[in-house]
C-alpha cells in the first residue's frame, strides 16, 4: 500500500520529489517529458527545479529546466495539480547572492519560464552571508504577501543562519521558512545531521534532500571494473574509491537482495526514515530509471535494516 503525501507547510507532496537538473541537461525536451509524465501518472506531484539549471551546459543561460517544467504544465494543462519548487540566487553572476533586488527580478523570471502566477516553494538555493537574514526574509515575506509565492525554504544554508532566519520570522511575524533542502545521503551525513537537522527538528522544518543517490553511485550501477556511461560517472563513480562507499554498496545489497528490492529504492528509503526528512529528493534521466525511484512510497525499512545500513554509511 503506497505511502501517503506528506505535508510541508501548506503544502501536500508526493513521497518523492523530483529532480530537476537533468531537464535541459541530460534529457532533452521530449524525455523530460516523458519523465514527467510518467511521474505524474504515478501519482507524482513535488517537481524541484532552480533558476540555474542547467546553466554549466555549454550553449544553455540557465532557466532550461524551468522552461522545460512550464511548457510541460501549459501542454497538459495541470498546473494546478503540481507542487513547484523552485530557487533563486546562485545564478549565473548577474543573478548570484540574494540581496532584495535580485530576488525581486529573478522570481519574476522563473514565473515567466514556468509560465505560472505563483511559485508554491521558493527556496533561497545558497545562503549569502552578505545579506542580512532581515533583508532576505522581509524580502520573501513580500512576494508571499503578493501571491507570487506560497511558502519559502532555504537550501545550503548553516545552523547558525538558520536559526537566526526563523527567529526573525517569529519576532516580526513575517513569513517563516517551512522547509530545508540540504545535501544528504548515505555516503554524506555530515552537512545535515548535527545542528543543521537539530534546528530544522526544534521548528518543525521539512527536510528534502538532494542527492539522495549521489548522483547515482546509490542505485548501485557503479561497480568495480563496471564502465557507467553517464555525465555524472566521475563524480559519483569516486564513492567507490572510499571504504564507506564500499560499505555502504554491500549493505544496501543485502536489503536490497532481502526486500526484493532494487538498490535505489532502499537507499531512499534509509533517508525518508530519517527525522525531519518529508521527501528524498531525486532524478531520473529517462522513464526506465524511475520506477525504482518511486517505489520508496512503497518501502518501509525495519529498524534493523536502517541500523544495518547506518552503521555501513558511519
Ligand atoms: N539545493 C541544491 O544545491 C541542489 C544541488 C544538487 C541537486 N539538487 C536537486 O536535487 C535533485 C537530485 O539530485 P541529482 O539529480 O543531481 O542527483 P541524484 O538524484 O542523486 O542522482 C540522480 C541520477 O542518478 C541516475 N539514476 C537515477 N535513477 C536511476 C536508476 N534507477 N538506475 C540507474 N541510474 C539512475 C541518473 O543519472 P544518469 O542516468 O545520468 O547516471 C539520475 O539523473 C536535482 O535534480 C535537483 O533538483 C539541489
């Protein structure tokens, strides 16, 4: 029996949020859609993309992929039934940093591409230390109040400032980050849990996090002497080269191997566990990748397969 949608703030998402750099990346427009298409068929609603992606392919600016998710929804006419996610401030370096003025200009470009009158999640992508947490949460708290936005989170962002964020929204009464997308995943714990997670736990933030296959090491295709051909091979090949990479692959076999699962499906499954977590966060390049991916709606680890697959990932 599928798992239910899980709530973050206003919002009600589908246990897995798709990624979306490979929109304009590794897949084309009619993958993408495919993609997409296949993900809502599932029952897939929380799509997450950034004003960026996918600017490091050469030819692209960055807004690809939210072209790709706009034209999407203005061809199948759903706009209503999908949660957009989307970010804004580690842009090409005219659109770097979040200070006021450019997160006035750059949400009204990813409205325009996502050919849309609201963002229902705007996150900060890369905290700006420049700017005052004042500064950028009044900032969000306007375009809420404008209706161009429905909640805010922040991505890639210290304890420290995150805290001081919230303690800001709760003393002035201004819109209040709901969620958190950090860097989490079996081969990399140390950004999240802590103080980061403690924080999020203590204000009852939703965590969604990215890389939650490491770039595919965690689907279990790289493998010694196997040869991956993927954009991502070298980055994420290089988790075999470290014994809890190793670790971690032979755990995630033998639950995999015991559940009948496949090897993706778990390692989302450890993270969808874990507190504070609403959704793992990741994507698929092609309509075969992701039934895998979907099916941690489905799969609910016992405590000893989730001490067993810790203890590899320590
Ligand atoms: N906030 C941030 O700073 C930040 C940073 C990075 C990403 N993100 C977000 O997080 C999302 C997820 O991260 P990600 O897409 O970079 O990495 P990921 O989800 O960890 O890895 C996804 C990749 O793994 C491969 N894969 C997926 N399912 C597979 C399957 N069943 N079998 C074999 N290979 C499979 C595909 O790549 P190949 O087929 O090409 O190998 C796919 O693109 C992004 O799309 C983006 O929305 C946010």
């Amino acid at each position: 029996m599928a798992d239910t949608h899980r709530t973050i703030g206003s919002l009600s998402v589908h246990p897995l949020a798709l990624g979306g750099n490979v929109f304009g990346w590794t897949a084309d427009e009619k993958q993408s859609f495919a993609v997409l298409d296949a993900y809502a068929e599932a029952g897939g609603n929380f799509l997450d993309t950034a004003d960026v992606y996918s600017a490091w392919v050469p030819g692209n600016q960055g807004g690809e992929s939210e072209t790709v998710i706009g034209d999407w929804m203005a061809a199948r006419g759903n706009r209503d039934a999908v949660v957009v996610a989307t970010k804004v401030g580690h842009g090409v370096p005219e659109h770097r940093g979040l200070k006021p003025a450019v997160i006035k200009a750059d949400v009204e470009a990813s409205l325009r591409r996502l050919r849309t009158d609201r963002i229902d999640l705007y996150y900060t992508h890369v905290d700006d230390e420049s700017v005052p947490v004042e500064d950028i949460i009044t900032t969000l708290d306007a375009l809420v109040k404008e209706g161009k936005v429905r909640e805010i989170a922040a991505s890639n962002i210290t304890a420290e400032r995150l805290r001081a964020s919230l303690a800001f929204s709760e003393a002035s009464g201004l819109a209040k980050y709901v969620a958190i997308q950090p860097h989490y995943n079996l081969v990399s714990r140390d950004t999240y849990e802590g103080d980061l997670a403690a924080a999020a736990a203590e204000h009852g933030l939703a965590a969604v996090p990215y890389f939650a296959l490491a770039s595919g090491f965690l689907t279990g295709k790289y493998r010694p002497g196997a040869t991956v051909d993927s954009a991502r091979a070298s980055g994420a090949g290089k988790h075999l080269e470290s014994e809890r990479g190793v670790r971690v692959l032979a755990a995630l076999d033998e639950v995999a191997a015991a559940r009948g699962a496949e090897v993706a499906t778990v390692a989302l499954a450890w993270l969808a566990a874990q507190p504070t977590v609403a959704t793992p966060l990741a994507s698929a390049r092609t309509v075969d990748q992701l039934p895998a991916l979907l099916a941690v709606a489905d799969l609910k680890l016992t405590d000893t397969e989730l001490t067993k697959l810790t203890a590899a990932s320590a």
